[in-house]
C-alpha cells in the first residue's frame, strides 16, 4: 500500500504511523481516526509487564480519549496480516458507520 492508493484522510495516517516507527525505533506503529475525526498515533508497547501491539495502544489512547468508534486505521509492520487480537479491538470500536477501514502497510513504501 501506498499513500497514492489511499484517499488524502487515511494517507496522513499511513505518514503519522510510518513517522512515529521510525522516531521509536518500533517494530509497528499504527495511527486510528475516531468517529468526529481525531488521529492518535502509537508504537509497539514491550515492557516486562505490559505488551501491546500499536493498533491496541493507539486504540486504548483514543478510548482513554472518549472516542466512541475508530473510522480507520494504518498499521506500518512487517507483518503480513493483522492479528486476531488487533482485528478483535478494532470490532470493539465498530461504530454506527460499520466497520471501520484497516490499512496494513509495509514500512519499506
């Protein structure tokens, strides 16, 4: 995926997650849009005690945030699908609007 292949509101979001990897030095970075439009931005979370993948951090960022519903999300990862776990917090947040829109991006584009 590239930024040309997404409408100018998710491209901003694939920039946010790339940047904020890289600033990190994170193996993911994720950015979700709630229902009224604001971006959070997140990293991987790897502590003794605590490990989240970017998309349920920045998801947990826009709940403590009192976001209702995400509209969409970018995940910049080397991975080749999304986890059970991340798809299962993104259900959490379905709001009136449906689904929300998931992005999976290589950080190499």
């Amino acid at each position: 995926m590239t930024d040309s292949q997404l409408d100018p509101e998710n491209a901003k979001l694939h920039i946010l997650a790339k940047a904020q990897r890289a600033r990190n030095s994170a193996p993911e970075g994720a950015a979700v849009r709630d229902e009224i439009g604001r971006t959070y931005v997140a990293t991987t979370v790897d502590l003794p005690a605590l490990k989240l993948s970017a998309l349920q951090t920045a998801i947990a960022m826009a709940v403590a945030s009192g976001a209702k519903a995400i509209e969409a999300a970018v995940v910049v990862t080397e991975e080749k699908e999304f986890r059970r776990e991340d798809l299962e917090a993104v259900a959490d947040m379905k709001g009136s609007g449906g689904q929300p829109r998931l992005f999976l991006a290589d950080p190499k584009l």
